[in-house]
C-alpha cells in the first residue's frame, strides 16, 4: 500500500490493529486522545474488543484479564495515566504475560501538564510498580518507526511473555507524518500460547494465572526466572542508531522526538564546521550500552539532550563508563528544545564554555 | 474572497496552516480560532507573528491559559458576524464534532452571500481519501453545522514527500466530488518549497504556503 498522511495517534492505533490486536482497553487522557478514539471506531469493524473502561486501574487489569486468556492486547494511555496502571502493569510482569503499553508522555510530575515530555523515563526503565521487574522499552522518534516499532512489540511481547512499553511524547502523538503501515516487521519465533487460561482444552493442562508465590523459595526462583528474560534482552536485543559519528568530535545522546530534533542540530553544526554525531536509543530499556563501545576515538564529549532533568543521564554515565566527559541539556514542563539551542550547547562545550 | 472564510475539514487537512496563511496573504483582520478539539500546533502559537501584521486572534484558550485542556470558545468570536466592515477567517475543529461549535451564531449568520464555508480536503489522510467518503463528510459537516458548503480546497500532501502527481491525484478525486455537488475548487496549495517543481495548471487560485504553524523539524 502506497503512503497516506498520518496524526501519531491514529497511526499508532492503525499499527495495532494491522498487528492483530484482538483488544483494546483505556481511559481518555490528553495527548493521547485520538488513539482510542480511531480504535473506538474501527476495532469494532474488524471484530475486536474495545472498551472505554471507567478508570485506567479497570484498564490495565482488563488487559491483565484479556493477556492471561492469550489475547493480543494493548492499553494506552499519558504519564499520570501510566502512573496508576503500574499496579496493573507489575502484576502482568510477575505473571509473564505478553501486553503492549503505549505511553504519549506528557509534562510532571503530579498532573503536570499536557505539552510533550521525557520526564517518565525513570518510571519506564526502572519499574515504576513493585519488584524485580523490567519493560521491554522502546522509543521511536517519528511516525514510520512508531508504527514498524508497535507492529512488531506484539511478537516481542510474546515472545518474551512480558510487557512492552512504546514511550512517545506528546509531539510524536500529535505530529503529522506520511506512513506507509503495511510495510514489513520482523517476524519473531513465536510458540503457541500454551500457558493460556483459555477455558479447558484437551491440547494443554489446566492453566492459573498467577502472581502470588507464597513460598519464599518458589518467589526467589521465580525471580532468578525473570531475571533471565531481562538479562537476554540486554545481552541480545538492545537497539540503537549511530548517526553522522565518522570524525565526529561530539556525541548528541537523545531519543524520540529530541533525536529528530537533535538531526536538524548537527546540520547547523555543519554549517559552522563542527562535526557532530547522534547515538540514538532505540530500546530505553535494554538501555544500548553496546553504541558506546563502537564510538569513534575522534569523539571527544558527549551530550545528553532530553526533555527531562536528566534521567536518561544516569544510564549514559554507566554505559560510558568515566570515558568522555559527559555534557547535559535538558527542558522541561513541556517546551520542547529548539534545534538552535541544542546546537548553541554543542558550540559552548567545543569552546570550553560548558562544563560537566 | 468573501468578508468572512470558514475553513473546515479533519484534523490534519491543514486548516490551520492554510488560515494563517490565508489571513497573511489577503490581510485579513480577523482570525478566529474554535479549534476546541486539538490542544496542540494551533494557531494561537503565532501571537507575536499576528501582532506584528495587525491581525487580531480570537482565541480557543482562556485568556492566560493556553495550555489548560478545557474546550473554551471566546465571545468574541461572534464580531466579524456583526461588524461588517472587519474580514475574518474561522478556523474550525477537526472532524463534524468540531465543526459543532458554529451553531452558536446561527443567529448572527443572515447575509449567507458573504460567507465562504469551505472545506478543506487532503486525499492522502485516510477519512477523505475517496470520493465517496469525502462527500459522505460533507453531507455530516452541513448537517452538524446548519451550513452549506460553497467551496472545497485542495491540500492533498504528504508533507515533505509531495510530489506534483500527489497533488493531481488529489485534484482528479477533488474533481469528481466538485462536480457532483456542484460545489468550486477555489484554492489548489502548494507548499513553497515545491512550487518551483509544479508544471501542472490545478484548478482555482494556486495558495502557495509556508510551513508557518509547523516547526522546521517537524
């Protein structure tokens, strides 16, 4: 199918339904309106579940509830709306059960406000509910990729039998894009869903969907099987860009929107002769470690740039391991960084003007 | 171009590139925004850039609250109606619902010969992509808002991507809906970056934009 004109939302929507999303479950919230909205129109058409439901804890449990009888389910919603699904979202971790979770963060904490953001990072990549849980993070920074990204976290998803987390902001929410969505995702090596509470079959034993692990010893090993699911995924399937970084001099750290903009950046930057390069997460969580040891020698300092206080700085400082002095630009509240400013932060660290 | 334009048509069609370009090209003195559907990329980020030009904003947001997320629609919308030695462009909601909030001047409206209500259509967002669903939104938009639609643009794009073909394609299906509503194209748009790539003569006056409520990166 050849291209058509795309709001973020409605793409994201479209991609789950081209994904085979057999249900939708959600609670209204700003900047993510529209998604459930097209959903609420167009499930229905294809013969899948959508329910507004009365408040994102009934969401996240329906979700819970529709995943553990091995559908193919999603849930939508912004920051404060995520902030009440984590009880939700720990419990369908401990469980191990496939979901998908889009996030079109927006401004905190508390309520916060409606413009675009990055500020629930931490929330993403460290839990954000109870125990020893990881998401599967990813975060795309424009329509094409958002839509490759949410075809494909379904297979992820059930491949590891765990939450996949999409973290946009509101920008890429409400942008408007051309998408081609019958474009191609990888395939993933699926098996069937045996696990399943799915009434009682003769094709598999009778199925519990569970959290609760009374016996210390039967958590602990419950835990260590976790454990195994996130360490594959960092050893395997941390994913990131290196863009423009031969003879780079500096390294722009950003994802998602910032990314894009970060684009426009290094294209001032070459207009004044300075060489500058992006590493872009693509994965939040695994956070892409491995692009830091392929960075050139020619590097000399890096830059975050996020629209937070610097909570993606932290896991640059890990990754980076006290090689490079690590440099950091950051807005919040929901104003997004002009690519000028970026760019005028690049300039006052080459010139000394910057300090770690 | 009537005293007053009312611009219509789904979110994404580009209502609000269009208008603000409109206003700017034809020095209009009014803009009034009763976008109540959509809090972001609305024309109320362009205050200094109105200001300068002498354009006065009628605004969608409570004064000081631009970001609050509350439908607001501002009584003073209901002035260009009334006066009539002021022009004014009204740059609705997307989708019918949007449009909704028109029916508040069904009063005021009484000189039906000075008001353009045009629709504005982009065959690359998939709700107008054909004929059929195009004049079936047409036919919803009039019957939410009590008005007749007098003209239709063409804004079929994709964005950075536009190619001269996309606009004719757009043309030939903007055509079809033309002539079986009885209804003018009055603007084809090209955005100004493309304009030195078109050959084709499109139909109605050729609105050539820039990218004035999108950011550069977008």
């Amino acid at each position: 199918m050849s291209k058509v004109l795309m709001k973020g939302n409605e793409a994201m929507a479209l991609a789950a339904i081209k994904a085979g999303c057999d249900a939708f479950y959600g609670y209204p919230i700003t900047p993510q309106n529209e998604l459930p909205e097209y959903l609420s129109k167009h499930m229905r058409t294809h013969g899948r579940a959508f329910v507004q439901s009365e408040s994102e804890v009934a969401a996240i449990n329906m979700v819970y509830g529709a995943a553990g009888a091995g559908a193919r389910v999603m849930t939508s919603s912004s920051s404060p709306g995520i902030a009440l699904k984590q009880e939700g979202i720990t419990y369908i971790a401990g469980a191990e059960l496939p979901a998908v979770i889009i996030n079109v963060m927006r401004g905190g904490p508390g309520l916060g406000g409606i413009q675009p953001s990055q500020a629930d990072y931490n929330q993403i990549t460290r839990g954000g509910g109870n125990g020893d849980y990881s998401l599967y993070a990813l975060a795309p920074e424009s329509l094409q990729e958002t839509v490759d990204l949410i075809k494909e976290s379904f297979e992820i998803a059930d491949y590891f039998r765990n939450p996949v987390m999409i973290a946009v902001d509101g920008l890429i929410g409400q942008m408007m894009e051309p998408v081609d969505v019958d474009r191609e995702v990888k395939k993933w090596d699926l098996k069937p869903k045996t696990w399943a509470a799915d009434g009682n079959r003769k094709d598999h034993p009778k199925n519990i969907i569970n959290s609760l692990y009374l016996d210390p010893q039967d958590l602990e090993n419950h835990n260590i099987k976790l454990q195994k699911k996130y360490t594959e995924m960092k050893e395997n399937h941390q994913r990131y860009e290196l863009i423009n970084m031969e003879n780079a001099e500096i390294a722009i750290v950003a994802y998602g929107s910032v990314a894009r903009i970060a684009r426009t950046a290094i294209e001032i930057l070459a207009e004044k002769g300075i060489k500058a390069g992006i590493v872009r997460p693509i994965t939040i969580f695994p956070f892409p470690e491995k692009a830091f040891k392929e960075l050139p020698s020619s590097v000399e300092n890096l830059l975050v740039a996020e629209m937070s206080m610097g909570q993606m700085l932290q896991d640059v400082k890990l990754a980076n391991e006290c090689r490079l002095p690590i440099h950091f630009y950051g807005r919040v509240g929901g104003i997004v960084p002009e690519a000028e400013e970026i760019a005028q932060k690049v300039i006052d660290i080459i010139g000394g003007q910057s300090h770690e | 171009m009537k005293r007053i334009t009312i611009l219509s048509g789904y979110y994404g069609s580009g209502k609000s590139e269009i208008s603000v370009n409109l206003a700017l090209q034809k020095h209009i003195d009014y803009i009034v925004d009763l976008d109540i559907i959509n809090p972001y990329f609305r024309s109320r980020a362009l205050h200094e850039l109105f200001k300068e030009k002498g354009i006065k904003l009628v605004e969608s947001t409570i004064e000081n609250m631009p970001n609050s997320d509350m439908p607001y629609i501002s009584r003073k919308g209901v002035y260009p109606f009334i006066d009539k030695s002021v022009t004014a462009i009204y740059d609705l909601g997307g989708t019918e619902n949007g449009a909704k909030v028109l029916i508040q001047y069904q009063d005021q409206i009484k000189d039906f010969d000075e008001i353009d209500f045009i629709c504005v259509l982009n065959v690359f967002r998939p709700e107008t992509s054909n004929k059929k669903d195009i004049i079936d939104s047409i036919i919803l938009l009039e019957a939410q808002t009590q008005l007749k639609v007098t003209g239709l643009i063409n804004n079929s794009n994709l964005i950075n991507e536009t190619t001269e073909e996309d606009i004719i394609h757009g043309e030939n299906i903007i055509k079809s809906v033309s002539e079986e509503l009885n209804l003018p194209i009055l603007y084809t748009v090209i955005e100004e970056s493309k304009k030195k790539l078109i050959k084709h003569n499109f139909l109605g006056e050729e609105l050539v934009i820039s990218r004035i409520v999108a950011r550069k990166w977008l």
